[in-house]
C-alpha cells in the first residue's frame, strides 16, 4: 500500500497559497491565516474539565494523547461565551494587588478572561465583547488589557484592577490614527519602555502608541515599510544595544509573501524608525511569528505555509541575531510531525510551540540551542497531525507559577503544569468490553513515580454513565494496592471509568480513560471488516453522484481520504472513490449528487437488546463550499421500504471515528433490518470523501441466564413447566437444560429446583 497523505498535504498546502498570494495580497486581509477560514470545523460542543473534580467529565479529555505535560482545567468555548464559534490567541496577566493569576482569552465575539490561580478549578472570570473576528490579539500593561482583531474598530481598553471581583470595563477604543484601517491583526507591548504596537491589519506595518497614560494609548508614530505580521519588541539593557528598543519583525512585502524573512528594526525614535537587519531562511513562505532566546542570542521563527508546502514537517527556524545589523540563519530543525507550526516562546531553557493540529510541543535548548529535542508534548486535536489550519492556536507560558495556557480554535481554552504524572496505575482485572449490569470490583495498584508522595485518602474512581459522574473512593488493601467497586448500571449503557490519586500538593494524577459496555453478557452476531464483500451493495437505484461512488478497496489516501483502513488485519474498506497515486485531493470524490452504500438484511427478531456498531472516516472541509453537506446513517426494519435517520455526519473528521447506537432507539428489531449510509454532494464546489469500515451487530442480554427459564422472562414458572413436558423426550432444544441430548426427568428435576 502506498503512502501518499504527505504528497496530498503538499498539493492542497500549494493550491492554498497560490490561491492565497493572488487573490488576497495585500487586501484587508493580506495574511496567511485568511487560509483557516477555509479550514474551520464545527467547534467542540460537549463538557470540559477541571482536575480538581476529574479527570473526563463524560467529554473527549481521557482522548488526548501527551507526554510530560498534566492537563489541570478545560473550558470548551461554550463555557467562555455562549456566542464563540471559535478562539484565537492567548495572553495571562497577574494582579499586582492579589497575586491572582488570569488567562485572557481572544473569541470569535469578545475576550474572556478566566481565573486559573488555582490551575485545577479554572473559573470564568469576566468577558468583554467585541467586534466579531475569526482573529483577535490581546495584551496586557499595567492592570490594563489592551484586545485588538480584524474585524475592525481599533484598540479595546479593558480595565482590570477588579477583576478579583468579576469586573472588566472596556473603558476606552482607540482608532487613532484615522489614516490606517481599524483593523489590527497582532499586538505587542514592550513593557519596559511603555509602548504598545499594533501589526497588520491590511497591508501595514508597526503603528505605534505610547502608555505614559495606560487608559488612554496615544499614537506616537508608524514604520510601514513592509507588512508585519507578529513582533516582538525588547528594550535591551546591556551590550552595544543598550538602551535601545528593537522590534524583532516577523513579514514581508507583497502581504508578507516577497521577501519574507526576520526584519530587525531599531524604533527607539517612533517618528524615526531604522531598520537594522533582514535574514531569511531556506524553504521560506510566510514569515508568520517568532521569539528571543533567553540570552538574546537566537530568534526562533514558525512559517506557518512552509508546512505541506516547501517541507513536509513541523519545522522550526533559527536565526542568529547577536548581531542586530547582520542576522543569519544558522540552522532549521524539526520533530518529524506533519502539522503546522503557528506560535512559540522561549522561557528559560525551553521553547514552547502551538503547532496546530499536533497541539502543544515543548524543546530543551539546554541540550543543543541549534537542534533541541523535543522532551513534552499535549495534543489538542485527537484523530489528525496534518498541515490544516485547525488546532491550538498559541500558549503563554510565563506564570510566576509555572502554570500554561493555551488557546485552540475549536476546544477553548486549556490550562496545564509541566512534568511527567505523579504516579503510575496497573489494574489487574479491568473490565475492557462488558461491565457486568449487577456491578464488580477490580483492584488497581496505585504506584508514586520517583519524589512524590501520595494522599491515600483521595484515591478513587470517576464513573461515568451517560450525563453523570460520580466520584467513588477507592478501598486500601495495603502498600500501593486498592479495589474500586463498581456499582449496578443500567444494562447497554456505556460506563466510562479512569482512576485518580492526588499527591501530596493536591494535585490529581490519573491514568487512561477506559470504557466497557454494561450487560450480562454480549456476543457479535455480525462481524464485517470488508475484507469481502459479505453482502453490501456501493451504488442503488436512485444515486445521482457522476464520481465518487462507493467502492471497496485499499484506499490510496489524500488530504480527504484515508490511506488505511481501519481494521487490525487486512487492508480493505468501503470509500467513495478510488483516487490515483499523487492525484488531486478532489479527483475521485463525491460529485453531483448522492452514492448509497447499503447493507444486506440483519435477522434481529430473536435478539434481546441488538446494536449497530461502524466505524466511519468523513471529509467535507475541502473545496469551495466547506462544510455544507452531510451524510445521513439511516436504519430500515423493513428491508428498505422506510428508513429512519440515525445520525447525520456533518463535521469533518479525516479520521476513523466509531459510532454505536441500540437499535430500539430508532426501529423494532425484525428479521429485515438494513442500514445505509449516503455520501452526498449538494452544494456547489464542495469536495466530499467518507469511508465505512468494521461494521458489527452485537446483541446485549440484560437478564441472567436462570436454569429452567425456558421462555428468557427472567421467571421459571408455569410457562416454563408446560414447554419442557411439550418437549418431553426431545433430543435437542431449549427444555434439554443440562445439555445431555435428551429432555428428561433430570431437566425437570432443575426446572423444579429453580421455581420462582
């Protein structure tokens, strides 16, 4: 089977910036980001999490995949404004009066600011609407917040010296000067020398502020000479640059795009503003953001269209600057992950990245500052790692505490600590499949990692069943070894369940969430992995779709399309068209209509509790009406006479997701039951690629097998007595209780031992 993901993503990154470069340079909106509008997804709607409660909340947290790195709190951005479709960049401030540490988050409507002091209970704090932007920036001087966006009106003021108390005023926007747009698409303070700089917005540099008067910025001057994209400003204290302010620029020309590179300015006079230096780099694109080492040695780049484009992994940029005026690249390194680099800073030894869909990456500059290792990492986007515009947009690493935030555009807001967990977990007898109805235990062997001490007392279970999570301690059984005692749960509900111990500091570690099935028993009645055909149909009576239709094969991938299937063994899956090796993402998608895949008839008539079990790869995120179509999962108890609806997948995943649903939720079970899935191209320019792989019918017994109960009522009785004596003398059936190969006295002697 070929890989060819990393080609596709090249191809798909070049139609982008070509797109890009010439449509969009230098208009209101001449920058590299203008590429996420057409990648957005629907944002995450369910639970968050806080560590102090649990570790999963019934959301997605127990899937994200880290490495030294704990998450403590996750507000999804449904609980920082009920209007945000999406978040943006992120800053913290500390209270000067209280010592209270704040994340301030940009939204799609406003900035939200939350109370992380405590990192494990991060608490809503205030918001601040503003003019809706799909980006905003925000920073912080003083007891001030200062938030600024593309969609216009200038510089938000936001006062925050009582945000203890849960108040944020907006107490001044500044648009000045009138000669420029309003729009803004960065800012920067240099908060040893009280100045505030705004970048981009159109097509213009640095526009420059003084906060003598923190309240009320007053525009001191403007370098233009390029586009600037992001910037950092450092008044240097020491060297042959003492005293001086330099902006350490990260843009170009042409919107960014010609002669993109590190411009270094001296802007120390702000009605006299001197360039110093200019260094590119190889592989160059979009020279988006960058940071200063510790030791004002190295600045390090992120260029955010070179990923999928001119390099095919996350690449980082080193320049060296100890000479302002003669900047040279001097290395570029990278952590073999395809996504793309958007933000990073450097505290102390470590660099710290927001690399979209790969999440948060951490670097130690103490082992090579040229070519660092990366030694942590937190993904904030399960299932994908490709260069798309989708993921953690920025973190602010540089809390007293130690403590890290981080924006994603989809997920909200993420608060974290550095360092590996405070101890590790072995469960002897987890259940992995089915959870018995009636409840179990499972003992568990709680191990501290090296210099932690843990709190016995706080061991416990989070359990969740469908909304509801309960916290339930944990038995010692003395030395590290404990037994968590599951309580009766409704038969074919899913239970999710993870244990968590805090160490001495308070602080909850956990290990992976597990989830089983809640039953007496359960068996696989159907087991598709499509490796043949076993009966389903691509294409009925009815599809319209010119390309596209669904097929069986070993899928070349794409941007769009799985290149394997699901399954642990063997290769092939149902996909809607074949692409060609190196082909164009759209070349075999869904075109013109609708493709059907359609299952044979399932006999559920003689089956307690049936469920439907896929799983399914969808991508409708492409082309030139992203996100407009969907495709419906209907089930049929009438051989397809009528269908009901089951889900409608609207939400790019390109990943394999599993779904699994109880059959009498939607229809009563019959000897002709059959499910369809229809891919579909109903808007204009749309490009659409879904997959079906592993498809499984499981049956669920939710009452115990009684010795006797012929007739499965839960009750051996009269019922049961008549249809043994009916059978009397049989030599197989269900009255042969004891299996001898004869229904006899023996078995009316167990019924009878059973009555009632």
């Amino acid at each position: 089977m070929l890989k060819q993901s990393l080609t596709a993503i090249s191809l798909c990154a070049a139609v982008l910036s070509t797109v890009l470069s010439t449509v969009l340079a230098p208009t209101a909106f001449a920058h590299d980001d203008d590429g996420k509008i057409r990648d957005r997804q629907k944002p995450y709607r369910g639970p968050g999490f806080r560590a102090d409660d649990r570790k999963a909340d019934g959301s997605v947290a127990g899937s994200f995949t880290s490495s030294g790195i704990n998450l403590r709190s996750w507000l999804p951005l449904a609980q920082l404004s009920a209007g945000a479709q999406n978040a943006n960049s992120c800053w913290g401030y500390v209270n000067p009066l209280s010592g209270k540490e704040y994340a301030i988050i940009g939204l799609y409507d406003g900035t939200a600011i939350v109370d992380i002091t405590n990192p494990g209970n991060a608490q809503l704090k205030a918001f601040a609407a503003g003019p809706a932007s799909l980006w905003r920036d925000v920073r912080t001087h003083g007891t001030y917040c200062y938030a600024a966006s593309e969609g216009g009106s200038g510089i938000q003021v936001i006062n925050l010296v009582r945000i203890d108390e849960g108040i944020a005023n907006i107490v001044n926007t500044v648009t000045a000067p009138t000669t420029t747009t309003a729009a803004t698409h960065t800012l920067a303070i240099d908060n040893a020398s009280g100045f505030l700089y705004r970048a981009g917005g159109g097509s213009n540099g640095l526009r420059m502020y003084s906060l003598a008067d923190p309240a009320n910025p007053t525009y001191v001057g403007i370098w233009s000479n390029i586009y600037i994209h992001e910037a950092q400003i450092k008044t240097f204290t020491s060297g042959p640059y003492a005293g001086k302010q330099i902006a350490f620029c990260c843009g170009g020309g042409n919107g960014g795009y010609a002669n993109t590179g590190l411009y270094i300015v001296d802007v120390t006079n702000k009605s006299n503003p001197v360039q110093l230096g200019y260094a590119s780099y190889p592989n160059s694109r979009f020279c988006h953001q960058g940071w200063l080492d510790s030791e004002d040695k190295y600045f390090y780049i992120n260029d955010e269209l070179d990923e999928g484009d001119s390099v095919s992994v996350t690449t980082t940029i080193v320049i060296d600057v100890q000479n302002l005026s003669a900047p040279v690249h001097v290395n570029s390194f990278n952590n073999g992950n395809p996504a793309i680099g958007h933000n990073l800073f450097v505290k102390g030894n470590l660099l710290m990245e927001a690399n979209y869909r790969s999440g948060f990456r951490v670097f130690d500059l103490s082992v090579n500052r040229l070519n660092p290792p990366e030694v942590a990492y937190f993904d904030t986007y399960p299932g994908s790692d490709s260069a798309n515009f989708n993921g953690l947009w920025n973190i602010w690493p540089f809390f007293p505490s130690g403590t890290i935030i981080g924006s994603d555009i989809e997920r909200g807001l993420f608060v974290w600590t550095l360092g590996g967990p405070s101890a590790t977990f072995a469960v002897a007898n987890p259940p992995t499949n089915i959870l018995p109805a009636g409840g179990t235990t499972v003992d568990v062997t709680i191990t501290p990692t090296a210099g932690q001490t843990l709190n016995a007392a706080s061991a416990r279970m989070a359990l969740t069943v469908g909304a509801t999570t309960q916290n339930i301690a944990l038995t010692a059984l003395g030395g590290n070894n404990y037994r968590a005692t599951f309580p009766a749960t409704p038969c074919t509900s899913t239970v999710s369940y993870q244990f968590e111990i805090a160490n001495s500091a308070g602080e909850f570690t956990s290990d992976s969430a597990r989830s089983a099935f809640s039953a007496v028993s359960v068996a696989t009645a159907v087991d598709h992995n499509f490796e043949s055909a076993s009966g389903w149909t691509g294409g009925v009576a009815g599809d319209t779709a010119t390309s596209g239709q669904w097929v069986r094969v070993d899928p070349v991938g794409t941007t769009a399309q799985p290149e394997d299937d699901h399954s642990t063994t063997g290769a092939i899956c149902w996909v809607t068209g074949q692409g060609t090796v190196g082909g164009a993402a759209g070349a075999a998608d869904v075109d013109g209509g609708t493709t059907t895949l359609l299952s044979p008839a399932f006999d559920m008539s003689q089956m307690d509790e049936p469920t439907i079990e896929y799983w399914y790869w969808y991508s409708n995120n492409l082309g030139g009406a992203p996100n407009a179509d969907s495709m419906p999962v209907e089930i049929s108890n009438n051989g397809g006479t009528s269908w009901v609806l089951v889900e409608d997948i609207a939400t790019n995943n390109s990943a394999w997701t599993k779904r699994s649903w109880r059959v009498r939720d939607f229809v009563t079970p019959t000897a002709n039951v059959r499910v369809r899935f229809v891919a579909r191209d109903l808007a204009t320019g749309s490009l659409v690629e879904a997959g079906v792989d592993d498809f499984k019918v499981i049956n669920v017994d939710c009452v115990a097998s009684i010795p006797g109960d012929l007739n499965g009522d839960g009750v051996v009785g009269a019922d049961d007595l008549a249809q043994l004596l009916g059978a009397w003398g049989a030599t197989s059936g269900a009255a042969d209780i004891n299996g001898s190969g004869l229904v006899d006295a023996t078995d009316l002697a167990i019924l009878v031992s059973n009555w009632g």
